[in-house]
C-alpha cells in the first residue's frame, strides 16, 4: 500500500489542486456540478458506474457502485 501511495502521490496532489480550485460552496450549485463531473471521470476511470440524482437547488448527489470484472 506504501508503494502504492508513494506512485500515486503527484495524481493525487494534483486531483486535489484541481477540487480546491473549483469554486462550489454548499449553495454554488454550479460549482458542484463542476466538482462531481471531476469526480465522475476519476471514478469511471476506476471502473466505478456512477448514477446521478439530480437535486433542484444544491448539488446533484452521485451513487458509485463497483463493476464486477468478473
């Protein structure tokens, strides 16, 4: 796991540069949306499926469920 964190130390720096860079108080819902769709392509790339429950005045919520490789 030491290994692991150690590789993907600059990626994850990075991810989290980009997540703070992105302005998405608990109202912005625009904000969010850039948030989740960051999210949301980290996660697919991980072989996660995302379903996403759109909300009316804050941020939609997103369920990842993992894709069996079986």
């Amino acid at each position: 796991m030491n290994e692991y964190l150690k590789r993907s130390e600059d990626d994850m720096l990075l991810l989290l540069e980009q997540l703070v860079n992105i302005d998405s108080g608990s109202t912005d819902k625009a904000g969010i949306a850039k948030v989740g769709a960051l999210l949301t392509s980290k996660y697919e790339a991980l072989g996660f499926e995302i379903e996403t429950i759109p909300q009316k005045e804050q941020g939609d919520h997103l369920v990842l469920s993992r894709i069996n490789s079986s």
